[in-house]
C-alpha cells in the first residue's frame, strides 16, 4: 500500500501530534486546556510504564531457557533457532532504539 494512498483523508495534523511525545511535566502548564493536559499526563504515564516494562523484561532475559529463546529468536513457528534470542547489541545501541519508541529526540 502507498502512504500516499493511505493517508489520503485523514487529519495530518492529528497524526502527527499522535506521533509526538509527551511534554515534560514542567512544560505540562503551558498546554491551553485541560484535556490537552490531561492527556499528555496519560501519554507520559504510559511511557514510563512502557519504560518500567521494556527494563523488567530485560533483566530478567538470563533467568529464560535457552530452549525457549530459540524459539523466540525464530521466525518460523514450526522450528527454533540454533542461536538462542538475547542482546545482541552494544549498550548504545540499545539506548538508540529506545529512543526511537521513545521518540525522546522530539
């Protein structure tokens, strides 16, 4: 499907601010209504509770089997991989794709 095509009729604008994260608390008071307020206290609760997740998840990545990181480094669901899923970049790495998600670079 073309972008193009698929956007075609929908708010730009509301897709984008979608697409933005949320303000710093600080910052939070500047925001012209409430509701506007309210949702980016929602949207930056969810962000760290994403955050918590994406860490918790990370820690505990050794304590999994390897049998069943094999499989969950496949991408075939009838057969593992012979190299077990983990982190297989570098700390900056990681810290760049979070970021991403994160979208803190806006």
């Amino acid at each position: 499907m073309k972008w193009a095509a698929y956007l075609q009729g929908k708010d730009k604008l509301a897709l984008h601010r979608a697409g933005l994260s949320p303000i710093p608390k600080t910052s939070e008071l500047k925001l012209w209504k409430q509701e506007a307020r309210d949702a980016n206290a929602r949207l930056r609760a969810l962000v760290e509770s994403f955050r918590r997740e994406l860490a918790r998840g990370l820690e505990r990545l050794d304590r999994v089997p390897d049998e069943t990181l094999k499989w969950l480094g496949s991408i075939d669901a009838t057969k593992p991989v012979t190299k077990p899923f983990g982190h297989k970049q570098e700390a900056a790495t990681m810290e760049r794709y979070s970021a991403d998600w994160e979208r803190e670079d806006q």
